[in-house]
C-alpha cells in the first residue's frame, strides 16, 4: 500500500523502533551495589566521570560472562548460590566494601535499563542463567542484574577457589 493511501494511525514497519528504556524491578540492594560498583569503575579507568546505571550493569554483565567463559575453560562452573545467598552485610565483608545501610534488605527498586543493546542482553543472560542453574524457573531481569553486579565487585575481593563439587564459588 503506498504511503500516501496508509490508513490514518497505521504504523509501517520503518517506523517501529526497538525499546531503548526498560523498567525492571529489584532489591532496594541493588541501587547500593551499582553505586559501589561506578565507584569501582571510576576508580580503574582515566574517566572520572560518573558513570550510568546502565554503564555500570552494561559493564558487570560483560564481567560475568567473562567469568563465566573462564570457568567453562577450566571445566568448572560459578557457584551462583555462593554469591548470591549471603545477607548483605556478609556481602559486603566478603567483598571488601564499606556497610550497605541497613534500610536496604528487600524494599524494592526500579532499575532504568536504558539502551536497546543492554536490553537484550540482560534477557538473553537471564536465558543462559536459567540453564546454568538447579533453579527450573525462568530467572527474573532483577535476579541477573543483582547477581552480574555482586560478581563484579567481588572480583579480586575474595579470589576464586573451586568448592568440592568443582564449582567455583566467588
């Protein structure tokens, strides 16, 4: 159908473009963790600049699957339930951070994805994890971006070392 005879509010193809901001809800924790996590960026690159939330996820999610990658090298896999079951204060020990305000637990947060590349990615890694774990659940966006931002600041913090079943735990 030509341009000129489209049916008033009909939408052609060239026109539909791709979602660029995605709200995904959270744990109160993770605002805390992307703030130490920019601080952490800041902190190892020339830009002292404060970066985006969505910098800051963009970066622990490449973090991750790099982890991930390394670990499938060496025939092992990441203990996700290491990382992820201990209570924020343990956390924040393990990691070698200041302590997360104690108003943090489990209140809720509405993390602004922002980029349609960070978004996508975020859900095929939410795919992929749902493989890599016990857990025959679909995994949530908010579970991902909570564990992806915990590895990262782990990271040198703890030092990796294989558990008994050969998973290495973070």
């Amino acid at each position: 159908m030509p341009a000129a005879n489209q049916p008033k509010g009909s939408v052609s193809a060239g026109s539909i473009k791709p979602v660029t901001r995605k709200a995904v809800r959270c744990q109160r924790e993770v605002a805390w963790l992307v703030t130490q996590a920019a601080g952490k960026l800041v902190a190892t690159t020339d830009d002292v600049n404060a970066p985006t939330p969505s910098f800051v996820l963009a970066a622990a999610l490449s973090y991750t699957r790099k982890q991930e990658q390394a670990a499938q090298d060496r025939g092992t896999a990441i203990d996700y339930e290491a990382v992820m079951n201990p209570d924020l204060a343990s956390f924040c020990a393990a990691a070698g951070l200041p302590a997360a305000p104690n108003a943090l637990s489990d209140t809720g947060y509405m993390f602004t994805l922002s980029g349609a590349d960070l978004i996508r990615d975020l859900y095929a890694y939410c795919g992929d994890l749902g493989e890599h774990t016990e857990n025959a659940a679909q995994v949530k966006p908010g579970y991902a971006i909570k564990l992806a931002l915990r590895l990262f600041l782990l990271d040198g913090a703890a030092g990796n070392g294989a558990t008994s079943d050969g998973k290495t735990s973070a």
